[in-house]
C-alpha cells in the first residue's frame, strides 16, 4: 500500500505540473482565438468594402463564400474557450488537487487498516479452527479408547 500511495502522489504531482503548462496552453489558444477573430472582422470590413455585386457565372451552383458563417463560428469557439476558463477558475483546480491528495492520502491509510485487520481476522478465525480440531482429536480419542475398553 506505501509503494500504491508513493505512486500516487508521484502521479499527482505529475498532474499539477501538466496542470500550469495546460493553463499556459489555455491562454495561448484564447489569444489566438481572439486574433484570429480580430482578422476575420478585418477581412470581413474588407471585403464590404471590394464588394462586386454578382459573382461569375461558373460559381453560380457554388455555395458562395460567406465570411459571416466564419466570423460566427470564431465567435462560438472563443465562446466556449472564455467558459472553458471560467469553468477551470471556478472549480479552483490549484486548491482542488492538494485535497485530493489528502483525501488519497486518507483512503490509502484507511485500505492499509482494514488489510491489517482482516488479516488479523483471519489469523483469529485459523487459531479457534485449530484448537477446535484439536479438542474435537482429543475427544474422539477419549471416545474411541473408552470404546475399545468396553468392548474388552
């Protein structure tokens, strides 16, 4: 169980660690979500601006591009990136992990004493079967001699 718990905690730490370099990667991916959004309303102004009117014949059968189903879905993304942080702040993942390795650290004390006990359980329960064999031997010798006494 000590070797369990020591790979626990070795684990643990392991996750606090990946646990910064998450969070950097976070708020490296929303900044870049926020400028690629920046981009996208630049792009989007510019093309208002070189608006043609009608597109050529050949693209006609085509789904013209539109840059405002972009823009939405940059805006959906960045959306979900802010509540993705929100939630990971909310939640307080810093202060989350040290009590989860108490509470690991708990339980894993706690296996190590029921072990302990249900071993000792076990050895209790093996001795009363032994002297229970034993004195069940010596009556039935006790038994078996006063009958072949008798039978004398």
């Amino acid at each position: 169980m000590d070797r369990l718990v020591g790979e626990n905690k070795v684990a643990l730490d392991e996750v606090m660690a990946q646990d910064q370099q998450i969070i950097r990667v976070v708020n490296e991916l929303r900044q870049t979500i926020e400028g690629t959004n920046a981009l996208l309303l630049a792009a989007g102004t510019l093309a208002d601006k070189f608006d043609t009117g009608e597109p050529p014949a050949e693209a006609k059968d085509a789904k013209p591009f539109d840059i405002q189903e972009y823009r939405e879905t940059i805006v959906e993304v960045t959306r979900m990136v802010e509540s993705t942080n929100q939630l990971v702040a909310s939640v307080g993942i810093e202060d989350l992990l040290p009590q989860l390795v108490k509470a690991i650290d708990e339980v894993g004390g706690e296996g190590q004493e029921l072990v302990d006990h249900g071993f000792r359980q076990g050895v209790f329960f093996m001795l009363i079967v032994i002297c229970a064999y034993v004195v069940g031997r010596l009556i039935y010798n006790f038994l078996n001699q006063r009958l072949i006494e008798s039978r004398q």
